[in-house]
C-alpha cells in the first residue's frame, strides 16, 4: 500500500501552463516524482520502486475542470488523495496550475506487498453534481479486494540500457475491464474509448476529445517490490 505522510512540503504557487498543455484536446501532464539524497527527482511512471521509497505526482491540465485521486494499495486498502478530506481542499483544478498529489502537504511511502498500486484518476471539465452516487469516496473498507496479483517485471531492454528496473506495464493506461471500484464505476463517464497516453520527456501526458464533456477515467499504475 502507499502510505500518506504528511508535513513534508509546502503547496505550490500557480506555475505557468507549460508549452506541452497547448490549445486541442483536454491534456492532464502527470510527473512522478521520487525522494532521494538530492531531493525529489523526476522518474520513469515504470520505474520498480522499493519499500521506503517517497514518491508524489505533479499534475497539470490545460483545462479547468474538476479531479478526483484515489488509490488501491496491494493489500486491497483504497483511501482518496485529491482533495484529501482532512484538509477541506476542494477539487476543481485551473488550466495551467500545478497541483501536488497526494494533495496538499502529503507524500506517499511505498509500502505492503510486491506488485502494483492502482492509482485511480478522475478528470472532467463539468461539475458532477451533488448527488451521492456521484461523490468518489472510497469503499467500505470491508471485505477487502486486492487488485489482480501482478508482480513487477523489468524490461531487459531498458535495464541493459539505462541499468533500471523499468516495468513496461507500469505507469497510466486505461483501466481495466471490470477493475473500477463501485464508487467510480456508477459515474456516467464519456470519451474513455478515445485517451491518449504519451511519454514525453520525463512526464506522462493524458489527452482526450476537445469535445469531452463529461469526466474520464484512467490508472496509474506504480510497480514495486
């Protein structure tokens, strides 16, 4: 599971929109980063993390519109990072702000067993309204159900070339048939059919219809041992 630690950062001022969130489609950029001696440093989406490790996304969309974050650790565990409940932080997100996930002054620490964290994306440039089918809490936490049991790969290629263990299968892609947790898979979702997912120069880049109207759904998936 990932655990949430907090008071280890400052929230970010508003960051100019960068020059890859241009006019078109709706794009969301998500940068992981990582702790280490120097600080955070930006790293592969499939990157094989270990117990210990601190890691946390930069989020930015081109768009205004509103985000839900949610995360189902190995163990089975959900809890919501964006907004955080403790904090009162609303959801709605302005084109070109950078916003730090978990939200606020958190962070997560990788934890619990080997294999995949599923970190459930929400974005929609519509309000989804006030009705409670609709609000994305997590789960009962009872009975548990651990997300399918896939233990990290490393890419021989990748490894050979860079010397890190990048699992290809990791990082954002749709979601899988049947895998929503039910709080996410009542929400009337559009243009799913149709994301984009790039790689492009150290971050992740989700683009969907510039007709979209409605909120979408993606995974980020984060390997480790």
């Amino acid at each position: 599971m990932l655990g949430i630690c907090t008071g280890l950062l400052l929230a970010l001022p508003a960051a100019a929109q960068k020059a890859s969130l241009q006019r078109g489609p709706h794009r969301l950029e998500i940068v992981l980063e990582r702790f280490d001696a120097s600080g955070w440093q930006r790293i592969d989406p499939g990157l094989v993390l270990n117990q210990g490790d601190r890691v946390r996304f930069r989020a930015t969309a081109n768009f205004d519109g509103f985000l839900y974050v949610m995360n189902q650790g190995t163990s089975g565990d959900y809890s919501r990072l964006f907004p955080r409940e403790d904090t009162g932080q609303q959801n709605k997100v302005k084109a070109g702000q950078e916003y730090l996930v978990p939200a606020t002054e958190g962070v997560f620490r990788i934890a619990g067993p080997a294999g995949h964290e599923i970190v459930y994306w929400m974005i929609s440039p519509v309000e989804l309204g006030a009705q409670p089918e609709y609000a994305p809490l997590p789960p009962p936490p009872s009975p548990k159900s651990a997300p399918p049991e896939l233990i990290p790969r490393c890419d021989d290629t990748i490894l050979r070339a860079r010397g890190d263990c990048v699992d290809t299968s990791a990082g954002p892609r749709p979601v899988s048939d049947g895998q929503l947790p039910q709080n996410l898979a009542q929400v009337p979702k559009t243009g799913e059919h149709e994301l984009l997912f790039v790689q492009k120069e150290g971050s992740s880049v989700v683009s969907a219809p510039p007709a979209l109207r409605g909120p979408v759904i993606f995974e980020f998936r984060l390997a480790h041992n």
